[in-house]
C-alpha cells in the first residue's frame, strides 16, 4: 500500500472507530466522569441525563480519532524499515505516543466541554460552555485545561495497548493454519483485551485528569498533575484514584473492540475502493 492509501485509509478507519466507540459507549463515559467528580456522582447528575454532552463528542469523534491513526500507520510504516523486528515494541510505543500528542489537539478542548456538560452545566449549551473557558481563562487554562495531564493519562496508555494489541494479533496468526490475516472480530478481540489491560492500569492518572479539567476557577493552583494525584490520594486514599474503575474498564474494554474491529473492517474497505482505482 503506497503513503497516500495508507494516510487516506488510516484517516477513514480512524474517523469510523472514533464515532462509533463514542457514540455506542457515551452513557459509560458519563458514568465514569461523574464518578471521579469531585462533587461526587449523584451531586454531578448520576443516572440522569447521561447524553449530556454528547454532541461535542459527536463534532470531535471523526477528526481525533482520524488524525491519531494516520499519525500512527504512517509512523510505524516508515520506522519498522528501519528498525530490527526485534525492537518493533519501541516502534508501536514511540508512533502511539506521537500521534496522542498530536490527536490531543482536538480531544483536549472537545474533552473540556463534553466533561462540564457531563457533570452539571445542564442548561448552557457546549458552545457557550467553550466560549466561557476561553473568555475567562484563556486558550491553555481554559479549552486547554488538563492538556498536560491528558498527555500523561494517553502517553502509558497508549505505551501499554498499542505493544500489547500488535503483539496479541501476532500471536492469534501465528496459532492459525493457512492463515495470512486475521479477521476484523479477531482485531478487536484483541483490541478489547489490550484496551482493557491498559485501562485498568491508568485509571489514577485519568482520575487526575478528570478533576483538572473540572476545577473550578479557585482550585487554579491545585491543577497540576502531581498536586491532583496528592489531594485525590488524601481525600480518598486509594479508594479515590481508581474511582470509576469499573466503567471505565467496561468501556474501554467494550470500546477496544468496537474501535479496533471498525478500524480494521473500515480501513480495508477503504483501501479496497482505492486499490481498485475507484477514484
């Protein structure tokens, strides 16, 4: 597959996944934020409501997920050449963190309105939701709020899943006969257990980066990564850094499979209408 088939596949692969995930689990996101709130679950909406933000998450899908992706296929194309098979793990690590750093861009701010909607600005739209954060606190502080930390959360999530979902669909090829790829249900089931995995292992880092990113104005000295971790840790011990630890891990567990699976199935169709010089 030559560059401009791969970025073009890797973009709508990546762009289906995003909004299916998304869409599909939106009620699980929601759960999760409410439950490392620092108002608390039912104070911040409990069972209502839990589409509340999801239209953010609905313009903000496509092109975060596209964008990470295309940033990854085109990484790890263009490395692994280079690089003895031996240290692909580093290759898949190193593309992963690259192209978090780079969908961020778009998740942060997306994140940051879709969190407060989640979570009690019931009757503001997410547009004048954005437009407060910017006026009030600036770009950084305010749509931008909790980009560090969401750096932080991606970059060992992504150093975890992305290793563990490559090294998972070698492993399933190799116990196959006569077998040269394996099936879109068999990326995902991979996907599901490395997302999984990788989920239960960051759940602090992501409670972290959930009460960042709802602080209100007076908690603005308290907003860095390690100050949270502490302040969480001393309110509710361990207890409150792996808060929404259950959802969170059925969401991305449900969600590894959906996004990989759709990944793959779309990304092939895709590369099977430009192969077939469609267009």
């Amino acid at each position: 597959m030559n560059d401009r088939n791969l970025y073009l596949s890797s973009f709508f692969g990546g762009g289906m996944a995003g909004l299916s995930v998304d869409m599909i689990l939106f009620p699980l996101d929601t759960i999760k934020t409410r439950l490392q709130s620092e108002s608390g679950f039912y104070k911040a909406g409990g069972f209502t409501g839990v589409y509340r933000g999801i239209g953010p998450q609905f313009i903000g899908s496509i092109p975060q997920a596209a964008l990470f992706f295309c940033t990854y296929e085109l990484f790890k194309a263009n490395a692994k050449p280079l690089i003895s098979s031996r240290y692909h793990s580093f290759v898949y690590m190193g593309g992963a963190a690259v192209a978090e750093v780079t969908s961020c861009l778009i998740r942060v701010p997306v994140e940051v309105v879709k969190q407060r909607r989640q979570t009690g600005f019931k009757t503001q739209s997410s547009l004048k939701i954005a437009l407060d954060a910017y006026n009030n606190d600036g770009l950084f502080k305010g749509l931008y709020r909790g980009f560090c930390s969401t750096i932080i959360r991606e970059i060992p999530f992504s150093f975890i899943q992305f290793p563990m979902w490559e090294y998972l669909k070698v492993l399933y090829l190799r116990s196959l006969k006569n077998r040269k790829e394996l099936h879109s249900y068999e990326v995902a089931l991979c996907g599901s257990i490395a997302g999984g995995t990788a989920a239960a292992f960051t759940t602090p880092l992501d409670v972290v980066k959930t009460r960042i990113m709802l602080a209100d104005r007076n908690q603005m000295n308290n907003l860095k990564v390690s100050t949270m971790f502490f302040t969480v840790y001393n309110e509710n011990g361990l207890r409150g850094l792996f808060a929404g630890f259950v959802p969170r891990v059925m969401w991305i567990t449900l969600g590894g499979c959906i996004f990989f699976g759709v990944y793959d199935f779309s990304k092939r169709l895709c590369s099977d209408v430009l192969e077939s010089n469609v267009f």
